[in-house]
C-alpha cells in the first residue's frame, strides 16, 4: 500500500477496514473525506506543474503533505530545473515512506514499543506547513479566511463531519474575496491585464514568440535588410538600371 496508494492516512485507514466486513463504498467514502485536503493542493500546484513533460504525472500521484510544503514554498537552487526539483522530492519522500514502512512491517513486531506524544507529529506537521505558507506569502487575508472557515465548520459539523465542509467553505470565501487577495500577487493582476496568459513558476509571464526578447534582434535585422533591399532597388530604378 505505501507504493501504491502512498497517502499515510488513507492507508491506515484501509489497514481498519480490511480487519471488518467488506464494504468498499464505505472505504471509499472515508478514504475521500480523509484525503480532501489534496484537492486544494492539486489546485495550489496547477502553475507549478505547467511544462514539466512526463514528470506530470508521476508528480500529481506523489504529491503528499510534505512532498506539497517542500514543491510549494521552496524555490530551486539558481540553474536547476524546477520541474526535476520536484520530481526528485517527490520521489525521495515517496522512498523515504516506503523504507520507513517497510522496516517498521519487519521490526515494528520485535522492538515494539510506546513513544509518548508520537500521535501529535501529523498536526505538528500541519502547524509547520502553515507557518511556513504564512511567512512567505505576500498576503495573509486567505490563511485568516481558512482558520475562520474551519472553525466555523467545526462548530456546525463537529469534529467528525467538519473535514468536506470546511475545505468547500474555504473554497467559496478565498472566491468571494479574490479581487481583494489578488492585489497581493501583481504579476498576476498584471498578466490578465495584458492577455499575456498564465505566469510561469518562476513569475515571469509567457507571452507568444512574437514578443519574446530573443527574437529581437532577428526581428531588427530583418527589417535592415528590407530597408536596404528597398533603397537599392531605389536607386537602381532612378538610375534606369531596374531588373
């Protein structure tokens, strides 16, 4: 399961089910409530994941928790392509998780033991992955909107049926607020302004061929051998020298 589902909570989540009657709709439908949380990361990473070829895929499919925070909010060293960045820490998480599993399946009977505290690590981790987002994103108005949303759908839904609610009513506040979030970001505003089409993972916006400055210079050069074609011909017509 840890090479083929590679979703933490949803593998234990099987691991419970299996031990019951079978009931897969039920699987299915616990399954999807406990990993919700990865539509919203597929939508964050829609611009990211834009020209990376073949490594899509396999990228979409490794994307967990901490695979997201690290593909999200690091930039690549200077020189090294975006789209192998993340594939390699997708695919190093990916091993790391499998290793881990693996050796735990093995050992896990012989040196069994109880660590104290060991069950709060997956909200620890969550509580970095925010921080983190807050410290580097340029506006803090839609991380304040999903604590509110949350708490709302915690409080209506409780805590066993707020997990759907509270992501869709995150979707529709950040929507409703997005021409006050979206100011944050001018290199997009700027881009839908021109019609320049999507920004690029580094920022930069990818505009036609046509206008891109390498072309320049071919474009100038061009145009000087259509002036002096034009004058020549000119001056061979004045001339009464015309081919």
């Amino acid at each position: 399961m840890s090479v083929v589902i590679f979703a933490g909570s949803a593998e234990f989540v099987v691991a419970s089910q299996l031990a019951g009657a079978f009931n897969p709709l039920a699987t299915f439908a616990v399954v999807f409530i406990v990993n919700a949380r990865h539509l919203f990361y597929g939508l964050s990473m829609l611009e990211r994941f834009r020209n990376v070829g073949r490594k899509r895929a396999y990228l979409i499919f490794g994307m967990c928790d901490e695979t997201f925070s690290i593909t999200y909010a690091t930039e690549p060293p200077a020189g090294i392509d975006r789209g192998w960045f993340m594939f390699w820490a997708t695919l190093l998480n990916q091993l790391y998780w499998v290793a881990g599993c693996t050796l735990g399946g093995i050992f896990g009977a012989v040196a069994a033991t109880s660590v104290e505290g060991v069950s709060f690590a997956m909200t620890a981790l969550f509580v970095v992955i925010f921080l983190n987002q807050w410290e580097k994103d340029s506006q803090h108005l839609s991380a304040v909107a999903g604590i509110a949303c949350a708490a709302v759908a915690l409080v209506a839904f409780g805590p066993d049926g707020f997990m759907i609610p509270a992501p869709a009513l995150i979707l529709l506040a950040v929507t409703m607020m997005r021409p006050r979030i979206e100011p944050a970001y001018p290199e997009a505003e700027e881009a839908g302004a021109l019609g320049q089409g999507p920004i690029a993972a580094d920022g930069q916006s990818r505009a036609s061929d046509a206008t891109q400055p390498e072309c320049a210079p071919a474009a100038r050069r061009l145009s000087r051998a259509d002036s002096s074609d034009s004058s020549s011909l000119a001056e061979h017509g004045n001339g009464g020298n015309l081919a």
